[in-house]
C-alpha cells in the first residue's frame, strides 16, 4: 500500500450522488460516513498516485478544461502526497464545470471535504445561522490534509450594504492568513486547502460591454474568449490581499457547442448504463440540444434535463422497450 494509501485509504469515498451533495451544501461541512463495512475501500483506491491519474478522475466528470483540470491535479497531489496546503480559485460562467470540478474531487476524497456556500453566510455579529467560523470549527484536528470548497465565492462583492461585504473578506483574509484565534479546537490552518468557486458575472458583463470598431458598428466580445485575472478581481472589490493567497486563479471557458456535444454523448452512455438499455438518437438531434443548452446558458443541467425527459416519456409509452428510441419528433417537442 502506498504511503497515500495507508494515511488518507479511510478518507478515500464511496461516490457521492448530486442528493449528497445538495444535502450537504445546505447543512455546512460533508460529513464522514458512519458505515461499518470497509470493503468499498478496495474500488476506491489511486494505485498510482499521481498527477496524471488524479486528472483521470476528473476527465471522467468534465469535458474540456483541459488547463484547470491538470492545475487541480496538481493541488490534490502537492495536498495529499506532500502535506502542502494550495489554495485555488476557479472562475468561470455558470455550466462552465466548476462545481462539477469540486464534487469530482469530493467523490473521491470524501471525508477529507468539506462545503461552505458563501451565499448564505452570515457575518460576525450579524443576523444568521451560518457563520464562516462555524464552518472551520466543524472540520476535525486528526493530523490529515483537508480540502475546503467555497462555493459561490462571488458573492463576497455583492449585498444589500457596502459595509457587509467587507466584512465578510475580512474573515476569509483571516482563513487564509491562518490566524491562530481562528483555529483552535479545529484542524490546523497548515493542513487546510481551500478551493473556492465563482462566476463572477458582474465582471463578464463589463468586460462584455460592446465595443465601436469603425463607422459606428459594435462589436461584442464571445464570453468564451473572455479571460479574467487577478487585476479584475481587485478591481471589482475583492481584497488584494485575498487574491494574493491563492496561489492559482484559474479562469474557465464556456463550452463551445462541440464540448457540450461531448456532454450530451457522455450523458447519453451513463444514462444507458442508469436505465441498463440501449439509447438511439439522431446525431443532429444531439447538435440540437447541444445547441439550446449553448444558447440559454443552462448548459449540462439542461442536457441532462432534456435527455431524461425524454427518455422517460418514452418508456411511459413503452414500459418494456429493450432499446429507447429518441426519435426527432420528441427531440422537436423539448
């Protein structure tokens, strides 16, 4: 057994659904599973523990960010093999993948995550019942690596008063400086990763905004070449000295049509796999979701959505079908 075997195997999970996720997410930190029975661990072990095989293990959730997946490996191998904490920050527009990136890692490392929606933390001395701090004391001291998702980090910029959001950088500056006070009874700051996550759209709107390029005509930047980096950051209000702890932002495109083909496709065999049936569509049916999973900015979930409409009011139709038939017509209807 490997050395990252023998000390992270009981933090290794069995794979968590979107229901464990979601469940999670609204009662604060994951928690460890109370099962019993240790045999799971035997599917779940990393028999090579390295960067390009924890990239594999998001390649099989997320199609494209060929960048941010290989920067991500990098983090859980430096995180989990050197005992080094690296904090990252995904930015990217909604149906980008970021979140899909996190609850991969958390598939495969579930006890060793945790969850924190910024969308719902409420400040120090402020009305709420989720605090940042309470979150921290609720990931154990047992001497291993963690990883801290902080979803919707964005919403650090923006409320109802100026003076909120300020406050709440303030106590993520003193996470991420590893203020001692912060920590007590709880794990060590040294051995916390923190990976936060947001679209920051406010940002994408600006830079958006139409440009004149001769004789009056304007010109609209595709929000797939748009990038942002850590001047942007501060210039729309996030704290210098937050983005100078993390030691890689990482920008992620929208998906072109051919990545969310992609999708639609890797969809379609695990929903055959889910179903244990055969699955038959058109080629340009599957374009045209793809499409409107593009244009509505929806993106997977909306394929998903789609895909399993359809497939279910097929079988409503033909409860004992071997092989589902995706004809154009209920590709038309959707």
């Amino acid at each position: 057994m490997s050395y990252i075997k023998e000390k992270y195997a009981d933090q290794i999970g069995s794979k968590m659904t979107l229901d464990d996720v979601s469940g999670m997410k609204r009662a604060g930190p994951f928690q460890p599973s109370k099962d019993d029975d240790d045999s799971w661990l035997e599917d779940t072990y990393i028999e090579d523990f390295t960067m390009p095989n924890l990239k594999k293990i998001l390649d099989e959730r997320i199609v494209g960010q060929e960048q941010a997946k290989r920067a991500l490996a990098q983090t859980l191998y430096t995180t989990f093999e050197h005992n080094m904490a690296t904090n990252v920050m995904l930015i990217g527009p909604t149906a980008s993948g970021k979140t899909e990136c996190c609850r991969a890692i958390a598939d495969e490392f579930k006890k060793a995550c945790y969850w924190c929606d910024c969308s719902i933390l409420s400040g120090e001395s402020y009305r709420g019942d989720i605090h940042l701090s309470t979150i921290i004391k609720g990931i154990p001291d047992d001497g291993r690596m963690k990883i801290l998702f902080a979803d919707e980090f964005d919403k650090l910029l923006f409320a109802s008063s100026d003076s909120y959001p300020m406050k709440l950088q303030s106590e993520w500056l003193r996470i991420l400086d590893k203020d001692p006070s912060v920590f007590q009874g709880c794990v060590k700051p040294e051995n916390l990763t923190i990976i936060a996550t947001g679209a920051f759209s406010q940002i994408y709107q600006k830079k958006n905004k139409p440009k004149s390029i001769g004789f009056g005509t304007a010109n609209m930047v595709q929000q797939s070449d748009i990038t942002i980096d850590r001047n942007d950051l501060i210039e729309a209000g996030l704290l210098a000295e937050i983005v100078g702890r993390f030691q890689k932002v990482l920008c992620l495109k929208q998906p072109s049509l051919q990545t969310y083909k992609g999708i639609a496709d890797k969809m379609l065999r695990d929903l055959a796999e889910i179903f244990e049936r055969g699955i038959n569509i058109d080629q340009d049916d599957l374009y045209a979701i793809a499409q409107r999973a593009l244009d509505s900015g929806l993106g997977a979930r909306m394929i998903r959505s789609e895909l399993l409409q359809m497939i279910e009011d097929y079988l409503y139709e033909h409860p004992y079908a071997r092989t589902i038939e995706l004809s154009e017509g209920l590709v038309a209807e959707m």
